[in-house]
C-alpha cells in the first residue's frame, strides 16, 4: 500500500463524496442485516403458535436491532393470524431488501462516479508532468512506455479509487455489523462459525504477494508491447519497402506470447481465491448447522431452530464480501504496482527547470556564448568545445557544418531543451538559467530539422504557438513560407487534415508548414536548423527571397550544410568538430581558401551537375 499513498491527495479532494459512499455503504449494510433477524423471528413465532412438537425457545430477542425490536412488540401487541404476522414480515424483509438497493444504488453513484473524478485528475497530472520533463528524458524512455503508463496504469489505479474501496469498505461494514448481532445472539457458536478465518487470511496473504510480483511483470510486458505496436505504426512505410512486414509480425508474435503467458499465469494465481473462498464459505456453514444443530439437540445455550436459521443467513450475507476479498486484493495489488509505475515517472525531477529567481526576459539584445562545452549525457558525445560567439541584435547569422559539428546543438541550447556542460549563454545581459522557460520558448521561433505535424487542419499546424488565431495572417505566413499555392490544390484548402506527423504531404510540404509556423509566431529570435533540406532549389531561393525581407530587424540563426547566397548575412560560422573553424562574410570566407571554400566549390559542382 505505500505506493498508493500517492493517491491519498484525490481522497482529501473528495473526501465528501467519499465519506457520503461510505455512509451509504453502512446504511445499506444496517438494512441487510436486519433480514436474519425479521426471519428468526418468524419461524420461532411460527414454532411457537403452533406449538410444534420438540420447540425450545431461544429466549435471545434483546440481541435483536432497536427496530426488530419495535416491529416484533407492535406485532405481537396485534391481533394478527400466523399468516398475517408471515406476511407481514414478509413484506418488511422485502422493504428491507428495496431500501438495502437503494443505498447501494447511491453508493455505486457517488464513490465509482468520484474514482472517474479522480481518473481525469491522474491522467491530467500525469500529462502534465510529462510536459516538464526535459529532452533527455524522452530520449531515454519510448513513447510506447508511456502511453501504456498513462492509459493502462492509470486505468488499474481507478479500480482501486473505486470498486476496491467500494468493496473494501463493504466487506468491513458488512462483517462488522454481522459478527457484532452474531456475538450478541451466542459467543461460543460465532467462534466456531469463525474459525475457518485465520487460514482465509494467511491464504490471501500468500497469493497476494503472488500476485504482486506477477502484476509488475505483467505490466512491464505490456509496455513492451504498446512500444512496439506504436514504433511499427509510426515506421509503417519503412516496414513496407522493405518489406519486413513478416518479421515485424514475428517480433510482435514474441511479445504477445510472452504477454499471453504471464497474463496466463498471473490468472492461475487469481484463480486459486475463489475455491479457497468457497471451501471456506462451505466450512462456516456446515460448522453452523453441524454444532447449532448438537446445541438445539441438547438444549445448550437456549439455540433455536431461528438461531440456527439466522446465522445461516448471515454467512450467506457474508459469501460475497468474503469472497470478493480475492478481487478486491488483486484488484489493489495490480494498483499497487501499476502506481508503483507511474511514481517513478511523476517522481522524476526535470534536470530544465524554473528556479523561483527565473524572469522575464525581453530577447531584444544580445546573444552570447561564452566558453560553452557540451556533451550529450546519453552518449557522451562532446558535441561543442570551448564555443564562443556574440550574435548582435538584428544580425542575420549562418552556421554551417558537416554533419556531427555540433551545428544543431546550438539550437537546442538556445531553447534550453539542455544546459550547458560548462560555459554560460547570456540573452540580454542575463544567463539563460535565470529566464523563464515558458517566456524564453515564447520568444524563439523553431523549425527542427524533421518538421513535426499534429493530427490536426493546415490551418490549426500554422496558428499553433501563436497568441492569436487570424486567418489571414496564417494566409501570409503561408504565402512567406512559399506553400500557400500547395494548400490552395488541396479540396479542403486550409481546412485540410493532414495524417498523423503530417503523413499526408510531401516532405517539402511538411517542412514549409514548419516554416509557416514559426513565421506566424513572429518572435524576435528565428532559428532554421536545415529547414529547406526536402525543398527543391526553386523553392528554396522563392522561399529565402521573402525571408530575406521578412529578417528586418530580427535575430536569425541558419543552421544548415548548404551554402545560401540569397541571403545577406551579417556572419557566417563554420563549425568543425565542436569548434570554430572558419567565421566571416561570404567573400571574407572564400578569400581564406579553407573549409568554407570546399564546401562551396563542392555545392556549386552539385548544381552544375544537375
């Protein structure tokens, strides 16, 4: 239970419908254990007004409720018949049984109805935790993870919040009322009647641990599988050309396998309960009539055949609760364990982070790199050495570079996705680590090198960042980002969904969105890590035409491994290995005959040759 300690926090939130569920759960009980006592009463009035032969009166009725109580002295104050005084307690017995629905009924309503509150909370806690945690984390952990954490482990969560509470509270309400009028009505035969208990609870208590250990498994496999469903959905084109479609079944194939079996063994174990509740149950009762019957026999503790009767009926009362035990034990193990789960993810600290220091910052002045090295926790690859660089406000800058040079790690740094090494960046006089994160990201616009596409209308992907939502300007970051004639084709214009990641466009299109998007934002500081890679060279000079106009008196960082002559920039850096090779103007550049040179007569071949 120390996992779902983290639970708790909903409880206190709904503590009122909570404590009204239990409420009704008592008083719906209270009902139910008045039926035993209506029905003793019944048979020994019968007994006794017909005078059979071999009647013994229990002489127990003070153990009765208060309002068995009331209804046997106005009964037999009455001039009814013995069929009249049957029918009555017949028709009582069934109020009894309509007023224990009824509480039932409202029990259902308030307790499953708070664990669906309580649902919607985790899961939006969950979410939201998610959105704090760093790149670094995601890089380590598959999406397929956690969705089945969020989905799944939530899911089995709610089952403890509401049906296992429910149960819990019914069964210790239920056995509680029914053991005190069954030690009230004789000691020694609630004794008897009990002893199978102790072996019942060491029962449990062994194949709940069981179960504990096979739940975490269980769930850990269906994680495994949720990854690996999702990773073949998201690479289904992949799969498709080269033509891995059976392998991937095999694969998928596996891991089903291993699900099936430990879900398999995890059932065997919760099997176990229900013969063992049964066998017990079984016990109870033939201990019952068994020692009931040699005391009636006997004439010991004044037992009637209505004693006998009546603790019948209260085992029978207890067959469900007893033996949902069981259910209700698996039901708060896998809880356990899928909480367990979901605490190693909500318990994880964001190594990026507001400090309660962090402010706004206004991104109008300069950008600073001051001695900055930076490796990648995960790999330990040295992606920048000893970087310094000064980006003046309004300057227009190029960073090229082979691949691996570190070009798209500045981009990352700059948004804080990751901190540095060692070294400092400093935006407007001020360390990266003192500004708030949200007022930070709201101020850079981003095209990544593989343009993200929500499931969503062209329109929605094109205002989404964007303070406000105007069609018209979405029209005009289109038409800069040169895919407004794209759009115009398609049937349902801007109103278009595109698939999941953008799956229905073009690469070239996917990225000229991108672009679109960041364009609408309007932010002082504009960063393309090779955003115009799956455009061709037309587009791209159309493309780098209107931005060129576009970059007035804004901060831009190209990040790219071609070489842009349409635009005038104030700076052009070429990284090598982490470091500084090469900075200057374009002609400055090619004047020094290095890297810079090479990569220029290289491109310009390229074009030759095409």
């Amino acid at each position: 239970m120390k996992h779902l300690k983290a639970v708790n926090k909903y409880f206190w939130k709904y503590r009122f419908r909570l404590g009204i569920g239990i409420l009704f759960i008592i008083i719906s009980n209270y009902f139910g254990v008045l039926a035993p006592q209506v029905t003793g009463f019944v048979i020994d009035y019968v007994q006794r007004s017909l005078n059979l032969p071999g009647y013994q009166p229990s002489g127990n009725r003070p153990s009765y409720d208060i309002l068995v109580q009331a209804f046997i002295a106005k009964v037999e104050q009455s001039q009814y018949s013995v069929s009249g005084v049957v029918a009555l307690s017949g028709i009582t017995i069934l109020i009894l049984a309509l007023l224990r629905g009824l509480f039932m009924f409202l029990m259902r309503q308030t307790i499953i109805v708070m664990s669906r509150h309580i649902e919607y909370d985790q899961k939006n806690e969950v979410f939201a935790h998610y959105q704090k945690l760093d790149t670094s984390f995601f890089k380590s952990h598959s999406v397929g993870d956690l969705m089945s954490r969020m989905a799944e482990d939530v899911s089995r969560v709610r089952m403890f919040t509401g049906p296992a509470i429910m149960y819990v509270v019914n069964l210790i309400s239920l056995i509680s009322l029914s053991l005190f009028f069954m030690f009230r009505r004789d000691v020694e035969l609630t004794l008897y009647v009990l002893a199978p208990l102790p072996v019942l609870a060491a029962t449990i208590y062994l194949v709940n641990t069981i179960i504990h250990r096979k739940s975490e498994e269980l769930q850990a496999t269906l994680a495994s599988l949720t990854t690996n469903a999702q990773q073949s959905y998201s690479g289904i084109r992949v799969i498709k050309s080269f033509a891995q479609e059976t392998a991937q079944l095999r694969f998928f194939e596996q891991n089903s396998e291993t699900y099936k079996r430990r879900a398999t063994e995890l059932a065997k174990v919760e099997a176990l309960y229900f013969p063992s509740m049964t066998l017990f149950i079984g016990l109870s009762t033939l201990l019952t009539i068994m020692i009931g019957g040699l005391y009636y026999i006997n004439g010991q503790h004044n037992i009637g055949i209505d004693t006998i009767v009546e603790f019948v009926i209260y085992i029978n009362l207890l067959t469900f609760p007893v033996s949902a035990i069981g259910w209700t034990a698996s039901m708060v193990q896998r809880a356990s364990a899928s909480q367990k789960r979901l605490n190693e993810f909500l318990d994880t600290k964001p190594a990026i982070q507001n400090n309660q220091s962090n402010k706004k910052v206004a991104l109008h002045g300069p950008i600073e790199f001051r001695d900055v090295n930076f490796i990648y926790p995960h790999t330990n690859i040295h992606a920048l050495k000893n970087f310094n660089l000064e980006i003046k406000p309004g300057e227009r800058i190029a960073i090229i570079g082979r691949t691996g040079s570190g070009k798209s790690t500045l981009a990352q740094l700059l948004l804080r996705m990751y901190d540095v090494t060692s070294g400092e960046i400093i935006l407007n006089g001020v360390n990266i680590k003192d500004i708030e994160l949200q007022s930070l990201r709201q101020q850079i616009s981003y095209v990544p090198q593989d343009g993200f596409l929500f499931s969503d209308t062209i329109e929605n992907n094109i205002a989404f960042g964007a303070v406000q939502e105007d069609k018209t300007k979405v029209e005009q970051a289109a038409a800069l980002a040169v895919v407004d004639r794209d759009i115009a084709g398609f049937p349902e214009k801007y109103k278009t969904v595109v698939g999941e990641r953008g799956v229905t466009l073009s690469g070239g299109q996917k990225q000229r969105v991108s672009i679109a998007r960041a364009l609408m934002k309007e932010a002082p500081v504009l960063i393309l890590d090779d955003a115009l890679s799956a455009v061709d060279a037309r587009t791209e000079k159309a493309i780098l035409s209107q931005l060129d106009q576009y970059l007035h008196n804004k901060t831009s960082l190209f990040i790219t491994h071609r070489i842009f002559n349409l635009i005038n920039f104030h700076k052009i850096i070429v990284l090598e290995n982490g470091r500084i090779a090469e900075q200057g103007t374009h002609a400055e550049l090619l004047a020094k005959e290095g890297i810079y040179t090479e990569m220029y007569a290289h491109q310009m071949q390229e074009n030759n040759e095409e």
